[in-house]
C-alpha cells in the first residue's frame, strides 16, 4: 500500500472478497471501480457470511471509509436493499459514499437483458448474463444517454429525466423487441423515495480517494468479476460490459495509475466460470462434479452451479501479464483434497494443430482446443488448519512452487478455508 488493488484474475468467484475483507482491516478506505450488483463477494466473518454485491467487502470495519467509483454502474434500489441488510446485521453504513457520475441501472435495463438474453438464447448466443441490468447500462453509458447519479438525486432535474428515458426505452422495448412498456409514473413514484434516501451519500468521491492517497493513508482498489470477463481483454463476447483488470481501477474510481503501487491477482486453485463461453479445461466428468461439491461452487447472485475445471496456466500467465500483478494468491486449495492427481494447463493444442502458450485473442481459438497438461500428486490430508506453508504437506508445498514456477509472478498467499483467517501468508 497506499494504493493496493485486490482483482480476480480468471473467470470471477475467486474469493476476492475474503482477501479485500482481510487487507481492508488494514486499509483507510476501500473502493469498487467497475461492475455493479453482477458481482457477489462473499465475506466469512464472526461466524457470521455476508453476501456483498455493490458495497465494498470494507464496510465491516466500522473506521473503514467505502467508495463506490465513478465507474460502477448502481441500481438504487438494490443497493439501498443491501444497506438494509447490513443495518439488520448491525453494520452501519455511515461511511458510505456513491460517486456523482455513477450511472443508474433502471428498470428498463433489467427488462432490456432479459429480452436481449432472450432473443440471443433463440440464435444460440446468450452470454449468461446475470440479467442485473449491467449491459443495457453501460451501452448507455457509452451512447452517452444514461442517468447519473447527481441526476437522479437532483430533485428538480429527477422526474424530467427519468420521463424521457423511460420514452426513450420504451421505443426499443415495445418497436424492437414486442415487450411491454413500462410505466414511467410508477417508475417516479417508486424510485424518488431511492433518491431521497441516496442523496446524503453522493459525492464527488474521486476527491476522497485523491485525498486519501496524498496523505498517505492505504487505499484498497476492490476488484469485481475477473479477468477473463474484461469487456476488452475477456473471452469477448462472453464477457462482462466493465473492466475488471487493473487498468480499469484507475477509470473507476478516478485516479491516475501512480496511485497504485501493488496488484495482488486473485485464483483458486481450479477454476471456475458462470454464464456461457468458452472454458478450455472444464471438466464434463466426476472429477469436475467432486469440485464443484467440494468448494461449494454455485453462484452467489444466481444460485447457478459453476461449471468447473483444472487450473488454467495459460490464464494465469496472461493474467499476470495484462494486469501487471505484482503478486498472486492461490485460494480454495482445500476442496482440491482427496484427489490423486492435480492437474495444469500449460498450452493449448488447436484445432489446426499449433500448440500455443500465449491466450488466444479470438475466442473461437479455444473452442474445441485441446489443453496440454502437466501433473502433480494430490493430497489427502486436511489442511483447512494450516496456518503456514511449512504446515502444508509436501505434496501441496511442491503443488504451489510449480504453479509458482509456471505463472512467473510470486505467491505471496493461500487460502485453505472461508473464513478471515484459514489463510496464510508465505515468506
Ligand atoms: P468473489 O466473488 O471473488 O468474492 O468470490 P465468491 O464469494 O463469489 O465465491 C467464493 C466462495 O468460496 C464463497 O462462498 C467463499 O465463502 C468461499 N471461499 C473463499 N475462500 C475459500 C477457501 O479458501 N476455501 C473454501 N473452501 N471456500 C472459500
Ligand atoms: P464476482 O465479482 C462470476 C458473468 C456472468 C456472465 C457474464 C456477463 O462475484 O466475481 P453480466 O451480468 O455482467 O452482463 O454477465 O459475466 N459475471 C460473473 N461471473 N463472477 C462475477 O462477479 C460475475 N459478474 C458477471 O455470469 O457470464
Ligand atoms: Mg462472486
């Protein structure tokens, strides 16, 4: 630190948020730059699970000051949804700040994923959205038509603005795609009590982060779905409409890349990913069930089974690389137990033959390609106690130095359980 990002680097669900809750009971403020309510970090605390979606995995350290970016997209009425559930819990929210320029995820957002998921599912070519409206958004964002926070919270300008887009969508929701149209009075009625609530908490939080940085104090930069689901560097178009490499941090959240200084690279010992596109090891067979049992791996936000597979190297090592990552976690190695051998993809033999080393740009490379793997012994022992990597045993000790080898960046960090402490650090 002071400026420290913590991101997934695969297809998302990594654990990111166990590392951001354990790194933000050191950081002065925490903030998410891309995504919105697509993404469910999973915080294990007190005995206690918390299921983060849009509020940064900081919000339980009660001196800890959470941003939500300018580059996240917010539904109000969910994130206020998720504010109640935390004040049930007991967490307050005083220290909560939404960025002006946030744009809003509205009904019509929601309405027009569905009805586009739809019409792709008849051609064969839906992504798997998690249908929160995160798409829809940012093409308006990017039409430059979209509702900013200081618009929607702007009494005098709100009923103006959400009259006209509701118009606006309407004509795409009832001429392109025959759906119904919504009711923009009722979207008023409903949606000026969110305002009302979010006004206190939008800023400029651009200037916060700033501060903080200046003065010294540890920022951590949230990270929200992975890597390989970057708008851009992703398995386009089976990707999220953000950016969730480090890059993107500095988008979201308003500050130049001299604010960072560390890019810690979040993965579970396997890999996993939620929605549809390609996935060179998946595993169709019982070891990828026994996986998806053993880590417990069904979506936070949809309750879908992740499709499972072996650890992607090939990824890792692109992930390194398009993130610049300073250093790598290896996380959920305990569902790994049991297994006799443990495998790793180092190349992909395609299907005209070339074996490569380097990710594809073109995700049709990977379909159908083959991965090449290398093989290490698995263990049978419970490690979910280990608290160093002398615990570990050996066969899990010589597992990480491979992995550490192939990729090339340092593992700094493991993770062999859900909650804040079944982690450990190597020196
Ligand atoms: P995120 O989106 O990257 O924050 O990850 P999710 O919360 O969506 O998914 C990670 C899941 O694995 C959550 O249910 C966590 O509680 C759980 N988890 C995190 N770390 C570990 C670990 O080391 N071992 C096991 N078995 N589960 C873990
Ligand atoms: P966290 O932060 C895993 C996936 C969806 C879909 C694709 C596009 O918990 O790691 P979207 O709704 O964003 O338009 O869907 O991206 N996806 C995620 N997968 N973890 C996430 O977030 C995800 N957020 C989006 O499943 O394939
Ligand atoms: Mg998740």
């Amino acid at each position: 630190m002071p400026g420290k990002v913590i991101l997934g680097a695969q297809w998302g669900d990594e654990g990111k948020g166990k590392f951001i809750d354990i790194f933000a009971g050191k950081a002065d403020l925490v903030v998410r730059s891309q995504g919105g309510n697509n993404a469910g970090h999973t915080v294990v605390a007190g005995g206690e699970k918390y299921k983060l979606q849009l509020i940064p995995s900081g919000i339980l350290y009660p001196e800890c000051v959470n941003v939500i970016g300018p580059g996240v997209v917010v539904n109000p009425k969910a994130v206020l949804g998720e504010i109640d559930g935390l004040h049930e819990k007991g967490v307050s929210t005083d220290k909560l700040f939404i960025d002006a320029r946030c744009h809003c995820i509205m009904p019509w957002h929601l309405e027009l994923d569905a009805l586009s998921e739809a019409e792709k599912a008849k051609e064969g070519t839906a992504i798997g959205t998690t249908k929160k409206g995160i798409g829809p958004t940012y093409m308006d964002k990017s039409e430059r038509s979209g509702i900013r926070m200081h618009d929607f919270v702007d009494a005098e300008r709100f009923e103006e603005v959400i009259r006209e887009t509701c118009a606006r969508k309407n004509r795409v929701i009832t001429g392109v795609y025959g759906g119904e149209p919504i009711d923009a009075d009722a979207v008023i009625a409903e949606y000026k009590v969110y305002a009302d609530r979010l006004r206190p908490m939008v800023r400029d939080t651009t200037v916060m982060t700033y501060d903080a940085i200046k003065s010294g104090k540890e920022v951590l930069f949230e990270g929200a779905q992975g890597t390989l689901l970057d708008l851009d560097m992703g398995t386009y178009p089976y990707v999220t409409s953000s950016h969730p490499v480090a890059g993107g941090c500095c988008i979201g959240s308003g500050v130049g890349p001299t604010a960072i200084n560390e890019i810690m690279g979040i993965f579970k010992s396997y890999t996993t990913r939620v929605g549809e596109g390609p996935f060179p090891t998946e595993l169709f067979d019982e070891t990828g069930d026994y996986i998806r049992n053993a880590g417990g791996e069904f979506g936070t936000v949809t309750g879908r089974p992740r499709r499972t597979g072996w650890f992607d190297a090939v990824v890792a090592r692109y992930a390194v690389r398009v993130n610049g990552l300073t250093d790598v976690v290896i996380n959920k190695i305990d569902p790994l137990r049991g297994l006799p051998k443990l495998k790793v993809c180092v190349a992909y033999k395609l299907k005209n033959g070339e074996t490569v080393t380097e990710f594809p740009a073109n995700f049709m490379d990977l379909v159908d390609c083959e991965p090449v793997y290398e093989e290490f012994d698995g263990f049978d022992e419970d490690i979910t106690n280990c608290r160093s990597f002398e615990e570990l045993p050996a066969t899990v000790q010589s597992y990480i130095k491979e992995l550490e080898r192939i990729i090339e960046c340092p593992i700094t960090m493991l993770g062999v359980g859900p909650a804040r402490d079944q982690v450990m650090t190597i020196k």
